[in-house]
C-alpha cells in the first residue's frame, strides 16, 4: 500500500466519492474492472464470513489485493497517474478516485482477518 499511497498524495476524497465517480463518465475500462473486481470480492468475502467459510475469505481477499490490485490495476495506472498534465486531469482524477476507493474497501475487508 505504500506504493500506491504516492498515486493518492494529492487526491483529496469527497464523502460521496462512489457516487461522483460512478456517475462522472470520466472511468476508463482499467477503472470499470477495478470497480467490478471490487464489489465482486465484496460480495463473495461478506457471503463467506457469513457462512463462516474464514480460509475462503482469506483467498478471495488476497486474490484481491495481489493479483487485482497489484498486479494487474496499479500496473495499469501508473503512466495516467505519472501525467499530471492538463489533457489528463480527468482520466487522473477517476485513476485516483478507484485506487483511493480499493484501498479502503481493501483494508476494510482485511480488517476481521488481520487485527493489527
């Protein structure tokens, strides 16, 4: 996460970031498989830790961390994020405002696997 926090540096989250960035029309694919990966992850970890399936949740978890976030969504982002320019302010802003939005939702999910 301390790689990607310098992607969120200057990003300043609203209360209502989820609604602004799901009815902007500024998401690229990149961000519409991130969003989607997300709230499936959600999904399938709540409906594990529900059923008590815990080793479930924990791969889904790191599935989605690893191979999702990491491997795949800040690998995608990384020339949007680095352009500050001003023909890219809005493909940046929905960059930062997906990544901002898995990282919390991430840390939300690892929350009950790791405690501290």
């Amino acid at each position: 996460t301390k790689f990607a926090l310098q992607f969120v540096s200057d990003f300043t989250p609203t209360p209502n970031l989820m609604d602004e960035l799901m009815s902007s029309g500024k998401m690229a694919i990149r961000d519409k498989f991130m969003m989607s990966r997300l709230m499936s992850a959600t999904e399938k970890i709540n409906d594990c830790l529900t059923n008590y399936k815990f080793g479930d949740a924990q791969r889904a978890s790191y599935s989605l961390w690893i191979d999702d976030l990491c491997n795949v969504y800040l690998e995608l982002i990384k020339p949007v994020v680095y352009d500050k320019s001003e023909a890219n302010a809005d493909a940046r802003w929905a960059a930062q405002a997906t990544l901002w939005l898995a990282l919390e939702a991430g840390l939300r999910i690892l929350h009950p696997m790791m405690p501290f």
